[in-house]
C-alpha cells in the first residue's frame, strides 16, 4: 500500500517568508508526527496528533511554527516569517495508534532551505 | 526529560566485521526503545523494537539488541555485517506519560567497506 508521502520534496523560500509543509499520511493511521532533522543531527521531535487532537505541542520552536490536521487525515506544517535557522529536513510519519510501541513509518521528508 | 546518546558518530567496518552500536537513554520508568536505519536514498524504517518481554530483540537483517535495564542500554549488533549495511542507525526512546513523543539520538554514520 501506500506509504506517508510528503510535499514539496523541496522548498527554497526567502528569509521573512512563510511556507507550508504538508504529509499524508497512511491511510487508517490515527496518530501522525513532525521531526525536524537538522544537518549531522538527530530527529527532533516537533509535535504530533491523535486524530485532529494535537496532545503534545511541545516541540514546536518558537510561535512561528504551527501544525493542525484535519478530518484525521492530512497534515500542514506551517512556518511564518522563516529565518535561516529553519533550513533542515521536515520528517512526517504514522502510525496506527498513539501507544508508545506503536513502529512510526516515516515519510521522505521535505527539505526546507532559507536564503 | 528523556534523552538518548549514542556514542558513536560514525562507524567504518570491512565485511564480515561485528558490529555494536552503542545506545543510552535517560529515563527512570518503563520505556519503550527503538532503532530505526536510513539506507542511501530511502526512507527512516524499523529495524527492532523492544517494548515488553524478552530484553533480547531480534530484527530484520541479522540485527539484534539487547535491552539492559540497569544499565539503561539498548546496544544494537550484527556478528557479521555487509556492505548493504552501510546507513545511518538512529536509537529512540518512548516514555511514560510522553506515549506520543519519541527522542532520538544524534545517529550513527555506519560505512562498511566491501
């Protein structure tokens, strides 16, 4: 079946700019999660979903970035007035549930570049 | 708050070598830990998980790890390893209330020459 797609695959955008990122995510999965890779660096968890409900938002940098999803379904990203320090690799994954062994499947990722 | 390291940023190996990939995670209650690989070009997957049971995981491609709770460890192993094992090897820990919320660690760059 289909795996967790994301788009754009990659995005340039100016400093002060606001991007969208957006993932969808395996069909029938409830729970859904942002990372955000940033070079020679781990994941960093940014926020993720049960349903619509978004539990834990704590990730999230700064109130620049928000993220909502609808009909348990689709996921934005959303970045406003980006700075360069938001360049990295925007990872989105799936799974079927939110309990805590639940294996998350991983998209491509969209890699985001601030000039 | 939960943290994870690994110790080891970036591994070379010849075929056939052992590998052990070193992960620590810092949390004091029941965790559920997680190594997932990124091969050249595709997509983070599972390798193995280890959420209950049996501390001793095996995975897919020969891969192994052992959870050892005193020592709040989940080293990742292969006896044997091959030149399509070379990845980046990312350990994650799940905690407690934070059922959502996975921390990874820094990665390891794992090269093996053929």
């Amino acid at each position: 079946g289909a795996g967790v797609s994301q788009s754009p695959s990659n995005k340039v955008t100016e400093k002060g700019k606001d991007v969208e990122l957006r993932c969808d995510p395996i069909s029938g999965h409830t729970a859904l999660y942002w990372y955000r890779q940033s070079l020679g660096q781990g994941l960093e968890f940014l926020i993720y979903f049960q349903g619509n409900s978004a539990p834990d938002k704590s990730g999230l940098p700064s109130d620049r970035f928000s993220a909502e999803r609808t009909g348990g379904s689709v996921s934005t990203l959303t970045i406003q007035r980006t700075q360069q320090e938001d360049s990295a690799v925007y990872l989105c994954a799936s799974s079927l549930g939110d309990r805590g062994w639940e294996t998350q499947y991983f998209g491509p990722g969209t890699r985001l570049l601030v000039l | 708050a939960q943290s994870v390291s690994q110790h080891n940023h970036h591994v070379i190996l010849s075929e056939a070598a052992s590998l052990e990939l070193g992960c620590n995670y810092s949390y004091g209650g029941t965790v559920n830990l997680f190594w997932y690989v990124q091969y050249p070009g595709q997509h983070l997957q599972l390798l193995l998980k280890y959420f209950s049971g049996d501390p001793l995981v095996k995975g897919i491609k020969g891969f192994e790890a052992e959870f050892i709770k005193s020592k709040f460890s989940f080293n990742l192993r292969k006896p044997s390893v091959q030149w399509s094992d070379t990845a980046e090897y990312f350990c994650a820990v799940n905690a407690g209330s934070n059922a959502g919320k996975s921390t990874f660690g820094d990665g390891t760059t794992l090269t093996v020459k053929p």
